[in-house]
C-alpha cells in the first residue's frame, strides 16, 4: 500500500496521454492495498488473486485476462518519468524481431546511480551469473550518459519489461516454477533461442527502489536466486556445453556456500544447500521443460553471453566496469 500512495499518482500522470490501461494485480496482499486503492482510485481496474502466486504465477495469471498488443511488466516500487512508455512502444513498433525492451533503471535513493536490477541492460557470463551494464556484481556505476546507445542485451528486467503480448504467450509466459528471482532472465532466453531480440531503450527512465519485497539478505531470496539459476541454465543452454557448465557451477556453488559457513552465516549455507537439493528432485520436470525448448530454439549462440567468468574477471583482473570486458 504504502508503494501504491507513493508511485501511483506519476504512474497515472505520466501515462494518462498514452493509448494504454493501467491494470493492478494483486497477489493476495494483507496491508488493505484493495481498500485503498477502492477509496483513492476506484477507476483503476483490478485483477485480484485468491493467493501469493509469486511473481511468475501472478503476473502469468493477471495477463491471461488481459488482451492487449502489450504487456508493461511494472514493479509497484517503481516511480516513472514523463513521457517514459512511448520511447519504449516506439521501438518495440520500429522491428519485428524485437520481443522485449527495457528503459534505463535509475536508483530512487541515489538518482544519479544505475538500479541494481536491471540498470542499463542485463547480461549474464557463461556460467549464468547476471550482471547488467552500470552494475557488476557489487559495483554500481553513476549515470554521466555512457550508457546512452540503444543497444541489444541479454535479458530485460522484470522491474519494467514491456513485452509483445504474443511473444510472452508463443514463449510460455514465465515458468511458474520460479516463484520469483531469475524468471525474466529465463523467458529472455527463450525467446533469444526462438531468434527473438531484446533491446535497451535508453530514451525512457524510471526509478527503481529495489528489494521492496524481499531484502537482499534474505535467506530466501538467496534460496530463489540458486535455484532459479541452476534452472535456466539447465533449460537453455545448448547440449553441448551443458555437462561442463553444470560441473563448474557445481564447484563454484560449494565454495559459496564454504564461504557463508566460514563467516557464520548458516542460514545463507543451508539456502544454497536447499537449492541444490531442490534443483535434483526438479530434474523431471526440468528435462520436459528443456525438450519442449528445444522444439522452438533457432538459435544458440548469443553474443551477449560474456564467454568469461564475470566472477574471475571482477576479483582477480579486476575489471569491474562493464566496458573493461571483452566480449
């Protein structure tokens, strides 16, 4: 509720010009969100959910009753900018093979700063680490224009993504299995292997808060981003990269979870150990999921895959800007 009396106001504001509805799912919330939003804006339409279905099954839910030629993905913890919704139409108007684009992600707190998720465009290396351009691991860039270009990305985030309604359905909509965390560097990729492009509109800004509903210490969210990690890379990556990737991953996985139990942390430990745990008894479904992908991949290689590791080259080459790396 209280994301909504901040950011709703702009939204509707700055998008009231706009051939475009403003449609609020909620995901069973218990603050008296509905009641607000029936006493301060009955105009606005409401798709209610009997439950919490996470981010992958709410959002995948409320845009099944929607029939739009657009999908605008929008965090509630979002404020935007006016005229921040045609730049982005404009481009995904301009070329077919276009499925998804993204504005600029500012920091609400430091708005002279990229947001954490999503800043200027998403990448992940080839052991599917995200990083994005503007914020490498931990280190988050201030926004002087070096980021200025309209440019092709790996994954769009799901703070603001807006998506050809066709697209997201031809491509299955989010897994539902993600809950929450990773699910739209999945659906990217997909629709990447369908021979689909995702494009950073750097024409549109919006101001991100970021962990307005988990903390980044969260155990559970470091449990999500594991788990949904080792999920995407067994759905998408090509076969033959598969075992060598996993076997790195497996590695690279252990020493994390080594390092929060040498700092005391055991609730980070046990995360990761639940992850893999859950990564294994998913592995059925995993290999249905990763057969029906595979009828509609056309394409494997994508040269926004970093073919390092982001991690070696942030801590030992110390590279931690995003054009120190040689793709």
């Amino acid at each position: 509720m209280d994301f909504l009396s901040r950011f709703l106001p702009a939204l509707i504001r700055h998008t009231q010009n706009t051939d475009s509805e403003i449609i609020i799912a909620d995901n069973n919330s218990k603050d008296n969100s509905i009641e607000f939003l029936n006493s301060s804006y009955p105009g606005v339409r409401q798709i209610i959910l009997d439950k919490n279905y996470g981010y992958t099954g709410g959002y995948n839910k409320a845009l099944a009753q929607i029939d739009a030629q657009y999908f605008v993905l929008l965090n509630s913890d979002v404020e935007v900018t006016e005229n921040w919704l045609t730049p982005l139409v404009k481009l995904l108007d301009s070329d077919s093979s276009i499925a998804a684009v993204m504005p600029k992600i500012l920091s609400l707190s430091t708005r002279d700063e990229f947001e954490y998720a999503g800043a200027a465009g998403g990448f992940i290396d080839k052991y599917g680490y995200p990083f994005c351009r503007g914020r490498i691991l931990d280190t988050i860039e201030k926004d002087t224009g070096q980021y200025n270009q309209e440019t092709d990305i790996f994954w769009a985030t799901g703070a603001c993504m807006v998506i050809k309604a066709e697209l997201f359905q031809k491509a299955g909509g989010f897994d539902n299995d993600f809950f929450a965390h990773m699910e739209e560097i999945d659906l990217c990729w997909r629709l990447k292997n369908m021979g689909y492009r995702i494009v950073y509109c750097p024409d549109s800004a919006i101001y991100h808060v970021g962990g307005g509903t988990l903390p980044n210490t969260n155990p559970f969210k470091l449990y999500l981003n594991f788990r949904n990690n080792l999920f995407l890379l067994y759905k998408n990556l090509p076969q033959q990269k598969l075992l060598r990737i996993f076997i790195t991953r497996l590695v690279l996985d252990g020493i994390s979870a080594l390092l929060f139990l040498f700092k005391l942390s055991v609730p980070s430990f046990i995360a990761v150990l639940k992850a893999h745990v859950h990564f294994y008894k998913s592995l059925k479904i995993l290999k249905i999921k990763r057969k029906l992908i595979a009828t509609q991949t056309k394409k494997t290689d994508h040269p926004e895959i970093f073919k390092g590791s982001i991690v070696f080259n942030y801590f030992i080459r110390n590279r931690k800007k995003f054009p120190d790396l040689f793709f």
